[in-house]
C-alpha cells in the first residue's frame, strides 16, 4: 500500500476512473492522491513573439480546466506544473515523496516504439513504484 500517489492527467482527457479507482485501491489508509498535469509553455523562439500575458492566460486556462475535470473526486488534490511531461512528472514525484505513480497509457503506434511515450519515460526514470493503466483501445 501507498501513503502518497500521483496521477498525472492530461487535460485534453478527464482524470480516468480507471486509473483512478486503481490508485485508491493502492492507497493505504491515510493516504493522498494528486492529480498532476503539467502545462509546456511555449519554448524558444516561440515564446518570444509571445506576449506574457498570452501565456499566463493559458496556464491560467489550464489551470481552470483541471480544476473543473477533478471536482467531481473531492478526495484528490489537484497540482498545475510547468515543464517537460516525463521530466516534470519525475521532478514532481521525487521532490514531494510520492511512493507511487499511477498513470494511463494508450496503446502505442509505431511512433512511441522510436521516440517513447511519456509513461514509457517515466517507468524507465521514476525512483518510485509505477502502475500503468492501458486503455483499451
């Protein structure tokens, strides 16, 4: 059993409650999920035909957005971060002592066997236990 888990959860989905339920039933007595998403800003060059407002108001959006998608699981935090998706997620996870991350996964196209998915990054990276939920599509 786990004291603190972390489900990072992309915006453009809702927090699973697959993957959810599989982190409660992972949680010790006591315990603590957060729901993580991590917003990449805009990088290099792009960002500087950005105004700073224009990015702000999208992690501000992201921020919205997340906060809508885990309302409804009052027993989860929900953590904004700003980042590379794996990177971050490790950062996260070992700067807060996470005992465990619990996350989804799409079947992978021939892409992600090249380049890696970010779950595939963060089971090979991640100093902690790791649960992957595939979907099954």
């Amino acid at each position: 059993m786990y004291t603190k888990i972390l489900v990072p959860m992309a915006l453009d989905h809702d927090i699973s409650p697959q993957t959810l339920a599989l982190a409660r039933a992972l949680m010790a007595p006591g315990g603590s999920i957060v729901a993580l998403h991590v917003h990449e800003e805009p990088e290099g060059s792009v960002r500087a035909y950005l105004d700073e407002g224009v990015v702000e108001a999208g992690r501000a959006r992201a921020l919205a957005m997340l906060t809508e998608k885990t309302a409804s699981a009052s027993d989860v935090e929900s953590v904004l971060v700003s980042g590379h998706s794996a990177r971050t997620i490790i950062d996260y996870a070992h700067a807060n002592a996470v005992d465990c991350i619990v996350l989804g996964s799409h079947r992978p196209g021939l892409s992600n066997y090249f380049l890696g998915s970010t779950a595939a990054r963060v089971v090979r990276h991640a100093a902690c236990a790791v649960h992957v939920h595939r979907t099954a599509e």
